[in-house]
C-alpha cells in the first residue's frame, strides 16, 4: 500500500510539474516508467484504466470545466496508448562487462570495504576517478535500478547500493 500511496503522489507531482511547465513528453516517460515498475510486481492493464480514469474524474470533479478538459486531454492520451506502455514494460536485461557485474555482485552482497577496494584497484592499474565513475560505478547503478525495477530486488538493496557508491566517490 504503501508503494502505491507514494506512486499515486509522485505521479500527481509529476502532473503539476507537466501541467505547470508544459513538460508534456516528460508525462509520457514518467507513465511508461511507472507501467514497467508496477508491472513487474503483478499490476495488470485493469489496474491502470482504472487509475487513469480516477485521475481524469479527479480533475474534471475539483477543476472548472474550461480548464479540465485541457488538462484531462494529457491523461487521456495515456489511456488511449495503455496497451502501447503494457507491450513496451518489458524492461531489457543490461549487459554489463566482467568489471561492471563484479562491481554490481559487490554491491549486492552489500561487501562496503570491498567495493571501495575493488574501485581503488581499478585507479592503481592506471583508471582515471572520474573514468571509473562513467564506466563502473555508473553502470553498475543503473542495472541496480532495473533489479528494482524488475521487482528482483527490494529497495534495501537498491538504497544500500546507492549509499556504497556515495561512500566510496565521497
């Protein structure tokens, strides 16, 4: 419950910063992220008509209607391309080189000092820091994100993973 309270809010605040800076196709990427995130933890297209046409009588309920229509106009794209974003929710598996998945396995197992250590090895064998930063910590951030995403890990991981880089570029 609580994952979908936050979902419902961020994608609320995602529709004031849309509507308030006229940020359309940013809606588009942020509804597409979403279908994939809640579709890996078992949300079916019912579930998101369901929520759009909530979203749609919210703001046609609360908003005159000379302003309504325009603003449900966004929403209402969204739900007339719903099967499009449920086809498209299937997230890629990330290919990683054998530097980027030791990395990531370090990560996970939630080893701090031999992350950092793995990363201090890298810069003796001549990697420049900000280099490491492109080419493994980042990387390896962003297939942390699509395990989570992909509901293959939960957010302890994830945050865990985060704090371990932000120790380690600190």
């Amino acid at each position: 419950m609580d994952m979908l309270r936050n979902s419902h809010k961020n994608f609320g605040d995602t529709l004031l910063a849309v509507y308030r800076f006229h940020i359309y196709d940013a809606l588009v990427d942020e509804f597409a992220w979403l279908v994939s995130t809640l579709h890996y933890r078992g949300f079916d297209q019912k579930y998101f008509e369901k929520m759009l046409d909530a979203w749609i009588m919210a703001i046609h309920g609360t908003i005159e209607p000379s302003f309504s229509n325009q603003l449900a106009q966004p929403l209402s794209f969204l739900q007339q391309n719903l099967q499009t974003f449920l086809q498209q929710a299937e997230l890629p598996a990330e290919i990683l080189d054998q530097a980027q998945k030791e990395f990531v396995n370090l990560l996970l197992e939630k080893r701090r000092r031999d992350s950092a250590e793995f990363i201090m090895s890298q810069v003796e064998k001549g990697s420049r820091p900000d280099d490491l930063c492109n080419t493994i910590i980042i990387p390896a951030l962003k297939q942390i994100g699509l395990l989570w995403q992909k509901n293959e890990i939960n957010v302890t991981d994830e945050h865990a993973a985060t704090e371990i880089c932000r120790y380690i570029i600190f």
